[in-house]
C-alpha cells in the first residue's frame, strides 16, 4: 500500500495548488472584463447601426 508523503512536501504541494488557484481566479477575472468590454462595444455598434451611424 503507498504511503502519503510527509508533512512538508505536503505543504508545498499545498502552497502550488493555492498558486495554481490565484492564477486562475486572475485569469478568468482578465477573461470576464474582456468579454464585457467586447459585449458593451458590440452594443454601442449595433445601437449606431440602428441610428444610421458607420464607422
């Protein structure tokens, strides 16, 4: 049967996953404002489409 590692290379692996998860949480709060940004230009586009205005 294996054996769990000891107590500090559990802690690292710990300390990784943590960073793993803050990189991602980053990473996906980058990902949301840039697909606002791109919804609220695309709604400004289309309402000047609608008025008769190009660009």
């Amino acid at each position: 049967m294996k054996e769990l590692p000891d107590e500090k290379t559990l802690l690292e692996i710990l300390e990784m996953v943590l960073a793993a998860e803050q990189k991602a949480r980053e990473m996906s709060e980058f990902a949301t404002a840039i697909a606002s940004k791109y919804q609220k230009r695309m709604s400004e586009i289309r309402q000047a489409r609608k008025q008769g205005v190009t660009e």
